[in-house]
C-alpha cells in the first residue's frame, strides 16, 4: 500500500489505478499484464516455472489509466504460460 501513498490528487484529475490482487501457492510464479481490452478484460500472463517454491505469494499489481479510458468494469482475464 505505500506505492500507493506516491499517487497525489492531481493524478487522479486525469487518471484512475486499477489494483488486481492475486495469491498463488508459489512465490515462483510471476504475473505480466499483457493488454487491457476496450471491453475492460485485462489479460494478464501467468508465468508458470518447470519448478515452482512451495511458499504462498501475494501480488498487487497497479495499473495506472486514463479517465478516458473508463469502462463499467474490469475483468482480469489469466493466460497460462509455462517456462
């Protein structure tokens, strides 16, 4: 949440955040947003290793956008990838 504290009220004139928040049984495992669709799917990339750490993780991952770029909702939409 301290990234989050950087994040002024003149930002936010212009902007918005979207935050996904994800657990995974490996802290292994690594998240990269691909694209956000025009209909708010945002398709993230779950990287997978052939060897994952048998830790839980918790991810927040900030997506900084315009207002103009405002949808009704956002929809996280995970792809698959193994390493």
């Amino acid at each position: 949440m301290d990234v989050i504290l950087k994040y002024s009220s003149s930002f936010f004139e212009d902007n918005f955040l979207v935050i996904v928040s994800l657990q995974e049984n490996s802290g292994s495992i690594r998240h990269n947003v691909e694209r956000i669709d025009e209909n708010g799917d945002i398709v993230i990339n779950r990287l997978e290793p052939e060897i994952g750490t048998a830790d839980m993780a918790e991810w927040n991952i900030i997506i900084e956008l315009a207002n103009s770029t405002k949808t009704e909702q956002f929809r996280p939409v995970f792809v698959n990838i193994k390493n």
